[in-house]
C-alpha cells in the first residue's frame, strides 16, 4: 500500500466564508449570513445597511458577491470590515488573495489574515483557526510571505487546537499530512493528527487512518480499525479509500470483493468532480482511483475475481499510469519485486 504523504502541489487557499447564524436583538433577520436575499429581504437588509448596521452591510456584501456583482460585494464589506466586523475581513482576505472579484493582492490578503488572528472580540472568535490554517497554507507554499516549513506548522498547530473540534479540522487533517512528508517526518504526530481530523469529522484523514492501520504507521497494525476506517470513508465517497479498500480486499485473498471494487473505482471519469463534491484532495484521488485501475487490471489478467481478460487488463494497465504514474510506477516495482 503506498505511504500517506502530502502532495507535492496543494491548491491555492480556497476563497471560503465561515458563517453562523445570526442571533440577535433588534430588527435583524436571522437567517444563515452567507444566504441570498430575496427581494423583500434584500431591501429589508439594504435599510439598515444604509444606517450603519454592520451585519446587515456584511450580508449585503455577500449578497452581491454571490450574484457575481463583485465591485458592490467588496465596497460594502469594506464598510463592515471598517466598523470591526471580522467576517467581512475575513472574506476580503480571501478574495484580495484568490483574486476572486478583484486582481490578486498576495500580500495584502496575508495582512487582513492576520488582522483576523488578532481580533479580540468574543463574537468572532471563531474565525480565527480558520485564518491561522490558512495562513499557514500561505506560508507553506510561499505565496504572500516568505517560504517556511516552520511558520506554516506553528499557524496549523494554533488552528488545530490539539484536536477540539472547536479547531480547524482542515488545519489538524493538513498536519497529518505534514508529518508524513520526507522532511518533516514524525508518524506518531502524523497519526494524532489524522486521528482527530477524522473525528471530527475529515474525510480525507479518514482515509488516511485507516492506511495507517492497516500498515501500523504511527500506531500498531490493527486490521479491523483500518476495515472499519476505510469502509467508513468509502461510503462517504473517498476514493482513496476506496482504491486503498481494494488493497485491503486482495492482500486478504477476498478476490471477488477486491475485483468487484476495483471495478467500480476504475469506472471514475471526472477526477475534478469528484474533489469539488467531496472536498479532498486532488492528488489523494488520483491515487485511489490509480489503485483500484492497477488492481482490476491485475485481476484481470491473472483471472482472480473476474474472468481473464488480457487486452481489457492492458486497458486499465494504462489507465492507471494515465491518472497517477508515481503510484502505478510503484506498484509495476511491486509486481517485478513479487511482492503483489
């Protein structure tokens, strides 16, 4: 089974809005924040904006930008920003860094990332593991600020909150991650990590548990936890468990289930598709789906679970190398090795 390790491109921070409902006194309507308005709504919301009420200027700002009305969008939540609402900054942040509305502005998001940070008002407390992942995102790839390993997992340890759900369960998941890369290496943070971003809740780290389960990487080998871990997040969509579950399936000489599985796996066509519906990460896909393409094709060409079938194992021989050629590479050294 091939080693959890980050992937060497992660995809620039995602232009992301963290919102609660609104509870309060008063006329303000307490409907979800990042909701569209209705006309009556909007006009409704739009009133007291005009008054100065910082909420409803935040909402009327995303309002706006999720009708694509960009310049409007940013202008009033720079009004809200300026009367100290976080979440306001917050998304600023996010859009002057993606360039979403506006021309990208690197540094510029970093430096109202970090105003969010510094924020001491209770009511947006909650913001601030959010803005330290992504800062930390910042950091690892050196977009915005200077490249560092070391400030990148000082913000992710901040975020992550030693595993309260309360964290940035992206931020705990990414550290999993981290500590299974060459340079940073460190399996027993890795499995800590991965173990309470699935708790709470991770798909990805869900995945990547029950690898190291089932490979005792960070914990001792337990073959029922991996099962469970990976049925769990298979059902959930993962594909990397799925391909992973293939694994499981054929080393445990369950022919049919591994066929079977790799089979369904292989048929995935939209890789892209399949990370914007799950939220996991693209290169995490590819080796799935390259798994459970190279583990058909050897089925098939052996006859272990499915009838042989030499050109159709060819076809998926080649599909395999297609998706992910690190990871086919990897198993094609496994086969001339007789260890698959």
């Amino acid at each position: 089974m091939a080693e959890v390790e980050v992937p060497l491109t992660l995809s620039s921070i995602k232009t992301k809005v963290v919102t609660e409902p609104v509870h309060e006194t008063g006329e303000e309507p307490s409907e979800q924040a990042d909701s569209k308005l209705d006309k009556e709504m909007f006009e409704k919301i739009k009133t007291l904006a005009l008054q100065g009420h910082t909420k409803s200027q935040f909402r009327l700002g995303m309002h706006y930008i999720q009708i694509q009305e960009f310049g409007q969008g940013i202008r009033w939540l720079e009004r809200a920003s300026s009367m100290g609402d976080m979440q306001a900054l917050f998304q600023l942040a996010n859009m002057y860094y993606d360039g979403v509305g506006t021309l990208p502005n690197l540094t510029k998001g970093v430096e109202l990332l970090k105003e969010v940070v510094s924020n001491t008002d209770p009511n947006f407390q909650y913001l601030i593991p959010h803005a330290q992942y992504n800062l930390g995102m910042a950091a690892f790839m050196g977009y915005g600020m200077k490249q560092s390993d070391e400030i990148a997992e000082h913000y992710w340890l901040l975020a992550g909150k030693e595993g309260d759900p309360d964290g940035s369960v992206a931020a705990q998941s990414q550290l999993g991650m981290f500590y299974t890369r060459r340079d940073t290496k460190d399996t027993k943070k890795a499995f800590y990590w991965h173990y309470f971003a699935a708790e709470n809740g991770s798909l990805e780290s869900k995945g990547a548990l029950g690898v190291m389960y089932y490979k005792g990487v960070g914990t001792n080998p337990d073959k029922e936890l991996a099962f469970k871990n990976l049925c769990e997040a298979s059902e959930r969509g993962s594909l990397f468990a799925q391909g992973n579950l293939v694994v499981y399936y054929y080393e445990s000489r369950l022919f049919t289930r591994a066929a079977h599985c790799a089979w369904s796996v292989a048929q995935t066509e939209s890789l892209e598709e399949s990370a914007e519906k799950t939220g996991c990460l693209l290169e995490f896909i590819r080796r799935g789906v390259a798994l459970g393409c190279f583990y058909y094709a050897r089925c098939l060409h052996t006859g272990k679970g499915v009838q042989k079938n030499d050109s159709e194992a060819q076809k998926f021989f080649n599909k395999a190398v297609s998706v992910c050629p690190e990871t086919a590479h990897e198993l094609n050294q496994k086969l001339k090795n007789d260890e698959l």
